[in-house]
C-alpha cells in the first residue's frame, strides 16, 4: 500500500465521522483515476520506449544496408 491510498482512506474516514459523505464520494473518483493513472503511465511510457527503439534500431539497419 502507498502512502497516498493511506491518506485517501483516512480522509474518507474523517470525511464519513464528520458527516460529510458526499464529499467522500466526489474526492474517492479522482483519486482512483490518479492512482489508476500513476500505475499506467510507467507501462505507457515503457511501450513508446521500446516501440521508438525498435522504430530507431530498423532505421539504422536499413540505412547501414
């Protein structure tokens, strides 16, 4: 578990003793889009890594041939 989910889940618990749950919920959606984001952006940029380095590696054979 990362320190932002500890947060997130504390926030919540506070937000639901005080009463305000709504507010929980509009905060508890962008937060898991953060969260998702965090976890896909790294396979996102390690895809365009090896896609262009493959895209770099051909280029330079078929200009060495």
């Amino acid at each position: 578990m990362d320190t932002g989910f500890l947060a997130a889940s504390t926030n919540a618990t506070r937000a639901t003793a005080a009463g305000h749950s709504p507010a929980r919920h509009i905060t508890k959606i962008p937060w898991s889009l953060s969260a998702s984001a965090r976890v896909i952006w790294p396979v996102i940029q390690y895809v365009f890594g090896c896609v262009i380095s493959a895209i770099n590696s051909n280029g330079l054979t078929a200009l060495q041939h």
